[in-house]
C-alpha cells in the first residue's frame, strides 16, 4: 500500500474514482472474503426541522440528504472497509474537494425537488421477546423557484419491521404479532412508555401539503429566513459568504444571544444541503475547512450503501444514549458528504462506539 500512498500524495488533484467503479471493487473484495456487504442500522440523537407535519415526523431519528436522506445509528455499517477518499483528520482533503466541485456547472430548474428518509430503532417487546424495529418514514418536497407557484409537501409512513434477521427470528418467536409493545427508557415521558407501535409493511398515513408559501421562504430556517433568491445571490468567495453569514448570525442575535459567530460558522454546513451554486458550495467547504471545530475521518459507507466522507463540522463524540430499560450507549455522530459534488448524502449519522443487547457496535 506504500506505493498507493505516494500516489495519493504526489497527485493530490486525482478525481476519486467514480461510483460504480468503487461499488464493483466492494462487491469483488466481499465476495472474495466470503462475506456479503450489508447496509447499517439505525437510531437517532434528536429531530431536525420544520416543514414535517402532522405523524410523518414521529419517528425517532432522522436524517437529511441533498439526493436522499437516510437515518441513522449506522452500527456495522458494512463488513467491507470503503475505500479511502480522504485521509483521516485531513482538512485539506475538503479543499481539494472545493477546487473540483468549483468546476462544476450550475444545473437549476423550475423546482427543487428533495426527498429525506427519516429512519429510526426502537426497542420493543412482545411474547417474552424482546427486539428492535425499524422505523422509516418519507417526505418529499417540491420548493418552486416563483415564489408564486406552490410548495408542495408529501408525507407518508413508509414501514415498520424487524430491523435485522435476528430481530425477525425474535418478532416470530413472539407468535408474529402485528402490534408490540414499546420499551422504556430511563427518564423516558410516559406516553412514549405507554405506546402501542404498529407494525406495517406498506406505506400508511399519506399526507399532502399544497400551497403558496408567503414570499418563498424555504421551510429550512436554520440559517434563517431564507428564500432561493437569497442562495442564488450568495457570494462563491470564501471571505464574502463570510461576512453574508454574518449578517445572518446578527439576524438571529436576539433570539439566541448564547451563539457566537464562531460557533455559528460551523453551522454553515447547512448550505450543504441546500441548493446553492457549486461555487457556493466550494465556498461553504473552504470555509468550513479553516474552523478548529471541523475534522474529516476519511471514507465511509452511509446507511443505503453509498461511499462519502465522513466529516464532522461541530462536537461530534462524548453522547449517550439509553437503548432498553437498562443500557447507556456510547455514540458519535457524523455527517457523509458525496465525493463528487459536496452536497450532504446523510446528517446526524450516529454511530454506537460500544455494543451492547439489541445492538451492535
């Protein structure tokens, strides 16, 4: 492997191999090794934002993507180590990034259309069994560039089952019961305790959201008000979407007095996720990379099998968790980014760094 990291070092400029060239190498190694490449699991830290209505949001985990979201505690996330697209704790990594997605063309239409799989464990009991199931829900968002025309919102329930062949062997064992019971967690709100969990195969609980937003402000307000013309007009330099940011953290001042502009810088991540210019995004990661609070661990698989980097823009380890009426997990979150475009495959990726009953490592 020497050979391959001088390589790396001499031509650090060398576009990362394509998709379908990284999935065809996996899929060799794996069936080489005997051993089959599986995508993670999942749980969650808390839920993201705003424009979720109505039983869609309650889940217990969520995760966003540019192209399609996924959710979370991603334990085992594969047999087969990725390939390394970065070097660990690199930064240097999400410049060169920057330079190739700089070169990018700007490809925009009438809509942007962003669909989000909000994916979710939850420990359960039924029969004198005990076990996980997975719970996952979809939205699909139209946000028109005319703020006249209308935002549209789809919002349904897509399944809730067994999460892995061992909880299913667990679930029949039971006696297959369609409705089990959830599991405690210490300190857990009593209705939560008290629920019933339904378990579905089918998408269940379609909801439709069509109207005018007033004055086309995206439903994404963690940065603020912000509509597409306001991403449109972001600056691509580095120094200027800098200074932008900061009439945006001096917006937001008054209702969170405790969050500096450094702290809010790391925030920027967001633009990540939105659709902003590649230059905008290349700003966005030359930003990013200069904050003491951003570290990039290298390659890594998302929960739906993708190669990204894995990157972490704000304090990402030291969380726990309770899974079960007993166990604290320990955990670090993490966001993927796509190696060849910048934007966000998945967000608040939380990874168990203990195993315990009911959950690998």
């Amino acid at each position: 492997m020497d050979e391959l990291r001088l390589l790396a070092r001499e031509l650090p400029d060398a576009p990362p191999p394509s998709a379908e060239v990284v999935e065809k190498a996996r899929l060799r190694l794996a069936a080489a090794q005997h051993k089959p490449v599986r995508p993670g699991r999942a749980n969650r830290r808390d839920l993201a934002w705003g424009w979720t209505l109505g039983a869609a949001a309650a889940t217990v985990a969520v995760v966003m993507a540019v192209v399609m979201a996924v959710v979370t505690l991603a334990s085992n996330m594969t047999t087969v180590p990725a390939p390394m697209l970065a070097p660990p704790g690199g930064n240097d990594a999400l410049l060169r990034l920057a330079d190739q997605i700089a070169k990018l063309p700007d490809e925009r239409g009438d809509y942007w259309r962003r669909p989000l799989l909000n994916n979710g464990l939850i420990r359960v009991r039924a029969g004198g069994e005990t076990f996980n199931v997975l719970s996952s829900s979809r939205i699909d968002l139209w946000q028109p560039r005319d703020p006249g025309d209308p935002v549209q919102v789809e919002q349904r329930q897509q399944f809730v089952r067994p999460a892995t062949e061992a909880d299913e062997r667990a679930w029949r064992a039971a006696g297959s019961p369609v409705t089990v019971q959830r599991v405690c967690t210490p300190g857990g709100m009593a209705e939560d305790c008290a629920a019933k969990v339904q378990l579905r195969s089918k998408p269940s609980q379609c909801v439709y959201t069509r109207a005018a937003e007033p004055g086309g402000v995206l439903g994404d307000r963690r940065l603020g008000e912000l509509t597409l013309a306001d991403l449109a007009a972001l600056p691509g330099d580095a120094e200027q979407l800098r200074e932008k940011l900061r009439t945006y953290w001096k917006t937001r001042k008054d209702s969170q007095p405790k969050d500096s502009f450094e702290e809010f810088l790391s925030t920027s991540s967001h633009l990540l996720e939105l659709p902003v210019k590649p230059s905008v995004r290349a700003a966005t990661l030359r930003l990013l990379a200069g904050l003491p609070t951003t570290k990039v661990r290298g390659s890594i698989t998302d929960p739906l099998g993708r190669t990204g980097i894995e990157v972490t823009f704000t304090k990402s380890e030291g969380f726990t968790d309770e899974f079960g009426t007993d166990d604290v997990v320990a955990q670090r979150y993490t966001t993927i980014l796509d190696p060849r475009t910048g934007t966000v495959l998945a967000v608040d990726v939380a990874i168990a760094v203990e195993s315990t009953e009911g959950l690998a490592k």
